[in-house]
C-alpha cells in the first residue's frame, strides 16, 4: 500500500532498541520507557522462546548482553527472566510487556528476527493483529514478510536489506538486491546506511528508511530520497 508522507513511519527519527547507553541497557523496558516520554518511534527485535513466549532482543546470542553462554532461541522465557542486562538488574522484555509501554504513545517498528522457529511469525502476528497501538513489522526474511502479508494482510510490513557480506554467499546476494520485492511489494525498505546508493535504483518509488545513524554528521550526509531514519547513540535535531 502507499503510505503516506505525514505517516508515524517517516515523521520522526526511530529510536534504535529504545533510547538507551550509559546505565540504561539497550532493549530494555527503561530504555522504551524513556523513548516513550522523548516521543520517539522505537524500533524492536522479536525472538521466540523454547515454551513459545516472544520476547525483544537483538542478539542471536546471549552472551554479549548477560553474559550467558547460548542462543536465545533455546532458552524459555524462565531461563531468560533468570538472566540480567548488562550492567543492570532489567530483565528481557517480553512483546506483550513492551506492547503496554507504548500502546498509546509511540509507534513501534517491530523487526522479526530470522530465526531456526518459524513459528514466530504466527505468534507476533496473532498478538499484533489484536494490537491497538501504531506499529509496522519488518524483516531480513522475505518469507516471514510473505507470511505476516497472509496472515494479517492489513498489517504495513517493510523488507530489510543489506550490502554488507555477513552471511553466506546466495543470502548475501539476496539481502542486498532485495531480490524478492516482486513477490512481497514491501511498503518501505530499510537498507543499511552504507548501501544507500546502492538501494535507490532498487526502491524506485518505495520509501527507504536507512539504518542505523549514530551522529548528526552521518545524518546530514544521508541522499534525499531517505525518508526517515532508524537511530542510536545520540538525540538528532529535531
């Protein structure tokens, strides 16, 4: 569908995994909490657990962020509710804990994360068909995008892209010449900040939010068909 200029999606920067740094753990209710009260969009990662609870976090791995050994994806949602963010005592937010922060208050840019458990898509889409905050749901996968557009067709969905080579050779390919636009017809791409040249001939008339802008500088050097972007590590100027 188009979307239209004046929507949430393009009028304010989006806050990358919440506004957070220093004390405050990145993809933490604090961090929401705070974009929140700043009026940020927020831009989130939803992986499912081993006992089928959704939950927002980044990393595929824990390590980084609690220090435990393991993938995310093999940990129930108790194991995970046992663990710490870095440096704090918060704990990993499930989606439906995130969904009463900022229902009513900001927008969410809700990423699904590629993941060995396609279920995924069928959960966050029975929770977020019954959602009545603003949000928009993207992905790397192109199938989960095909997914969610069955599932819940009035849902706005985006693709993820990306030139960076951090993958295998075909799904390298893929990511970066978004090869399979013709069959989902995302209404925005969100492609990394170094590719942007690269993505325009790609998007033709589709929106493109670019990912992820950590200054002013990088900001102001962004091309003018970027209609918006994803965020951290400073406050942009408004």
């Amino acid at each position: 569908m188009a979307i239209p200029n004046d929507f949430w999606l393009f009028t304010r920067p989006i806050a990358h995994r919440g506004l957070w740094g220093g004390e405050i753990a990145e993809n933490s209710l604090t961090a929401y909490k705070l974009a929140t009260e700043k009026g940020y969009p927020i831009e989130i990662d939803l992986f499912l657990t081993t006992d089928g609870e959704i939950v927002c976090f980044h990393d595929e791995t824990l390590s980084r962020m609690t220090g435990e050994k393991g993938k995310i994806t093999d940990k129930s949602l108790a194991e995970l509710k046992a663990l710490n963010l870095k440096g704090t005592t918060e704990k990993i937010p499930t989606l439906k804990e995130v969904l009463d922060i900022c229902r009513g208050k900001s927008p969410l840019l809700i990423e699904i994360k590629d993941q060995p458990n396609d279920f995924i898509v069928d959960a966050a889409a029975k929770i977020l068909k019954t959602y009545d905050g603003e949000f928009a749901v993207q992905s790397f996968n192109p199938f989960y995008i095909k997914r969610v557009r069955k599932l819940a067709p009035n849902i706005i969905c985006g693709i993820l892209g990306t030139h960076e080579k951090e993958r295998g050779r075909i799904t390298n390919f893929v990511l970066k010449h978004l090869s399979f636009n013709f069959m989902i017809k995302p209404d925005f791409i969100s492609y990394n900040k170094e590719g942007l040249k690269f993505v325009k001939r790609k998007a033709k008339k589709t929106p493109v939010i670019a990912w992820t802008v950590t200054n002013e500088k990088e900001r102001n050097t962004l091309p003018p068909f970027v209609k918006n972007i994803i965020f951290e590590n400073f406050i942009p100027k408004e």
